[in-house]
C-alpha cells in the first residue's frame, strides 16, 4: 500500500521528486442505504445533531474509494499520488457514487 505520507491534494511531496507521471487513477465505490440504515437515520434526526448511520457510511465509502484508487496507482507502478480530490454523484434515489482520484507518480527521496 502506498504509505499515507505519499498521497497528496498538492501537487508534489516536500523532500520528494517526482521522476515519473504514471497518469490518472481513480477508486470508484457505489453505496445504497438499507432500509435498516434508513430507519436508524429517521431516529437520529428526530433528536437532531449529527446523524451517524449516515456519517459512517460516507466515511467507509470514501475510504474504500481512496484505497482503490491507491491500488490502482501501485498496479501501475506508481509509489505516490498526488492532486487527489473526491467527487460524489447521486446515480438514483439512495444510491450513491463516490470517487477517488489523482494523478499516480514515482517519487524518490530529494538528495537535497
């Protein structure tokens, strides 16, 4: 897995050079809330504040999509991602995508 330290929304790595552009990667996830889910939900919002049935689920989709998009990057030889961003998309009613994506690169430790 590519260490955390080296996944980045800049666009490069502080004590690193970047001596590859691998390319665009992504990690895409598509979740649909349970009816049990939905339920919990209804709960929480009677009492107001946050409304976690739902904060863990964002949380765990968004995670996946960012390991994805890590195993893309190292598939491809990548041992960096840099510029990464999240975007989700509606698809239907309860169904929802998120995406993970950046541009993989091969860094190596500036002799600087």
């Amino acid at each position: 897995m590519i260490p955390p330290a080296l996944v980045t929304t800049g666009f490069d790595i502080t004590g690193y050079k970047i001596t590859r552009n691998i390319g665009i990667v992504r990690g895409i996830v598509v979740r649909s809330r349970s009816v049990v889910g939905q339920f919990m939900a209804g709960v929480q919002t009677i009492f107001g504040g946050n409304i976690t049935v739902y904060t863990n689920m964002c949380e765990r989709a968004r995670e996946d999509a960012y390991e994805l998009m890590c195993a893309h990057a190292e598939r491809h030889g990548a041992n960096a991602v840099i510029s990464i961003r999240y975007d989700t998309t509606e698809i239907m009613r309860g169904v929802t995508e998120v995406l993970c994506y950046g541009t993989a690169v091969f860094v190596e430790k500036d002799a600087a």
